[in-house]
C-alpha cells in the first residue's frame, strides 16, 4: 500500500487518504474532530508578500515608541527593546529574556527564516539548509507571542490611565498590524511548504530532501486498510468506531514534517528519511514529563498569586498589588472587560489548565475510554489558550520601562511576577509533553463486551 496520499491525525492516530477540497473547506478528523488538513491553494507569491509587510512593519514597530507617559510635567516614553533592558536592570531580570524571545528574537527570525524559504521555492529551488529552517519554524510557533504582547499594551494603557495620561504611539499601532501579519502566516501548514519543496525535487529528477534511509518492515498493509473518510469543518461530527488507525497498519507520522511511513524495525532506532528526525509512536516518556511540568507549575502557582507582582507609588500614596487585586483595581476603575480578560488570561486559564492536564493524565493512566472526543477537545484548547496567560508578564514590564518619574511616581516589580511566569512556561511545556493519542490507544471495554456478544450469539 503507498502512503504517498495518506495522512495520520496527530491526536487520535486515524489514517485517512488526502482528497482534493473545493473553496474554502477544512478536511476534519471524523473521530476526534481535529483539523487534517484544507484546500491546499498554496499561493507561494501570497506568503512571501505577508512575510515582506511583516518584516518591514516589525522594523517600524522597534523603531518608534510603543507609548508616551505624561505626568505632572514630565513624560515617558519606551521602545520594546528599552522595555527588555530595564526590566533586566530591575529585581525581576529573569523576564527580561522571557520578553526578549517571544516577542522580538523569535518573531524577528521566524519572519526572516520564512523570507529565506519562501524565495527559493518561488523561484523552483530548494534552499540550502532548507529541513533546518522547517525545524526552527515548527519550535518556534507556540513561542512567538505578539499578540498576547498587544493585549498588553491595552491593559498597560488602561493601568496607567489612573496615574497619568497614556498615549499610543507608533509602536504600538505598528505591533497590532504585525499582529494581523503574523496570525495570517502562521494559519498556513508548514506541510504545504515541505511537500512544495518535494515537487520541486521531483520535478529536477532528484531526492535531495532525503537524508537517510529509513528501516521498515518488509511486508504491506491490506489496500483497503486506510479506508479514512475526509469530513469537511463542521461543528457537530459522529464517531466512527471501526475508524482504521496508523498502529493497526503499522504505520507513522513523522511529527516533524507529517510524512506517513511504514512502521519501522523495533530493533533500530529509525528516522524520517525526508527530515531527519527521530520517529516514535508515541512522545516518549509522555506521562513522566507531564507530570513533572504540571507539579512544578502547581507549587510556583501559590506564590505566583500570594506574592506581590507590582509596587506602585504616587504622591498619593503607594499600593502593592497581586494578581488579584489588580484585577480588582480594573474593575473598580469601570475598566470591567479588560479586569474580565486579565482575570481569565492570569487567574483561570493557568488553573483550568492543571486542572484539565491532571483530567487527561489520570484517565489516561487508567485507560478510561469514556467521552474520549471531549477530552481531546479540552487538549486543543489547553494548547490554544495556554501562552495567553503571559499576559501580565508583559503588563509589568511595561510598566517597570514607561513609569520612571522618581518621587512623582514609580513602579516596581514584586516577585509573584517571576514565579507566575514560570507557571506560565511550565504548564505549556507540561501540554506539549502530553501525547493525545494516548486517549484514543484503550478501547471501549464496554464496546469490547459488545463485540464478544455479537460473536457468541452469532
């Protein structure tokens, strides 16, 4: 059986053959509901304009001032990498490289590596270090955290609306496009760009993607094996309890690139040939990895609420402020959305988080096979919703760079800020450890019962 059409859903392990999709259509999993893949209009001259406008709208956004600050005469204002030196010459240096990474270094090089990509291919070559540079893309997407940094700005501007007037400036305005940009780009599959370089290769006669040669088992699955339906998007979706998985056919997906293989020999190590990467069934140490994340990030969340995160002093008076009370203070102040926002972003989304992680972890470790659809919706949307939760971290840093007015005002950071940002980085690594597919690996014991029913009446 060729696995040149095929596609194996990262979640539930399904194995389905690509069709071609018309207009605007999501190929979705019919199991778990998980997106497979849409019509795959991969215009190359599209990409390559979003990356040249986001590239020349992330110089602006560095260039020019984020905010002005005025107070009682004086004024303030700060560029995002004069927000990362001060809040690295403060008491909470550590979140200085935090922002640094997910908010310039990142977007910056994935802008420029996209760039470095997409010439190439327009013009029918394949790039040097081309699976490289995939690889840095693939690792660096969850990182890349624009648009929880704009969200805020907001919030920073309405903070400060207390104490001074706050201003946006051109920075700011500038970050909320490259917000547009970015999202646009990164919505497309990284697939399309692997399986346009194969074409290319094909097309010039040779097999330069191919790095080394894979060990897989000699024999081949039935024809009829990967009989997987392709669904269009739809919110309501039935189960197909017989649905063929890629373990049943002994077959794989690189996670890397999406190539599906034959399932290679249980006594060598095994690598996709066209990326390079090491392939495994399952993410090894899965449950282990998980929870060490989700413990850690469970005991950093006490004092990530309990300690102070942000000193504030004015002529009128000073205030320390937790999580919470900041929250509170929003609210008071007749800013009710944004104090909603923060609280989901900074109080619920980090606890709903352990909470769901903890859910899967447990029920997957006794092999429940009960609402197993559900529990991989909650897994996408731990995965969706995860990185807005470094929202505060932001928030404070731009407030340590634009309030500096010496006895007039000033704001210090307390440190809940940096141990509510490790809950932050260690509840998405504790996500990412987890595999979903171990969800789907134990069958319904009732389902089973069942089956065995039907066998013996029959």
């Amino acid at each position: 059986m060729s696995t040149a059409n095929l596609i194996i859903c990262e979640f539930c392990d399904s194995v389905y053959r690509r069709a071609p999709l018309q207009g605007r259509v999501v190929a979705c999993c019919s199991r778990c509901g998980a997106r497979l893949y849409r019509n795959s209009r991969s215009d190359l001259d599209v990409m390559l304009a979003l990356t040249l406008a986001a590239l020349a709208v992330f110089l602006i956004a560095n260039a020019y001032p984020l905010m002005l600050l005025g107070v009682s005469g004086k004024s303030s204002e700060a560029t995002l990498w004069q927000m990362i030196v001060d809040t690295y010459d403060s008491n909470v240096s550590p979140i200085a490289p935090v922002a640094a990474i997910t908010v310039f270094f990142f977007p910056l090089l994935q802008i420029c590596l996209y760039a470095y990509v997409l010439v190439p291919l327009r013009r029918g070559r394949v790039p040097v270090a081309f699976i490289g540079v995939m690889h840095a893309l693939r690792q660096m997407q969850p990182w890349t955290m624009v648009e929880v940094f704009v969200l805020g700005m907001l919030v920073a501007v309405v903070k400060l609306g207390g104490m001074a007037t706050a201003t946006p400036e051109t920075g700011m305005w500038a970050f909320a496009v490259l917000t547009f940009l970015l999202t646009r780009l990164n919505s497309r599959d990284l697939g399309e760009l692997w399986e346009c370089a194969e074409r290319i290769v094909s097309a010039a006669g040779g097999d330069a993607l191919r790095r080394r040669p894979l060990a897989v088992d000699a024999g081949e699955a039935p024809a009829n094996a990967a009989a997987g339906g392709v669904g269009q998007h739809s919110a309501f979706r039935q189960e197909r309890p017989a649905q063929v998985r890629a373990g049943d056919l002994n077959l794989l997906a690189c996670h890397a690139c999406g190539l599906v293989l034959h399932g290679a020999r249980k006594s060598s190590p095994c690598f996709c040939p066209r990326c390079d990467q090491s392939l495994h069934r399952r993410k090894p140490d899965s449950h282990a990895r998980t929870w060490a994340f989700l413990i850690a990030a469970a005991i950093l969340y006490i004092p990530a609420n309990v300690l102070t995160v942000m000193h504030t002093a004015t002529l009128f008076g000073a205030d320390d402020n937790t999580i919470l009370s900041g929250v509170v203070e929003l609210w008071n102040g007749g800013a009710w959305d944004l104090a909603v926002i923060v609280f989901t972003a900074s109080i619920a989304v980090p606890l709903i988080k352990m909470a769901c992680l903890l859910l899967l972890l447990l029920s997957s470790r006794r092999g429940s096979a009960r609402w197993r659809r559900e529990r991989t919706r909650i897994y996408r949307m731990v995965e969706l919703i995860g990185r807005w939760s470094m929202l505060d971290v932001f928030v404070v840093a731009l407030l340590l760079s634009l309030v500096r007015f010496g006895i007039v005002a000033e704001v210090r950071a307390g440190p809940g800020i940096v141990a509510f940002c490790a809950v932050v980085i260690l509840t998405m690594l504790a996500s990412m450890s987890f595999d979903p597919r171990l969800i789907w690996d134990v069958r319904s014991s009732a389902g089973q019962r069942q089956s065995a029913a039907s066998g013996t009446g029959a």
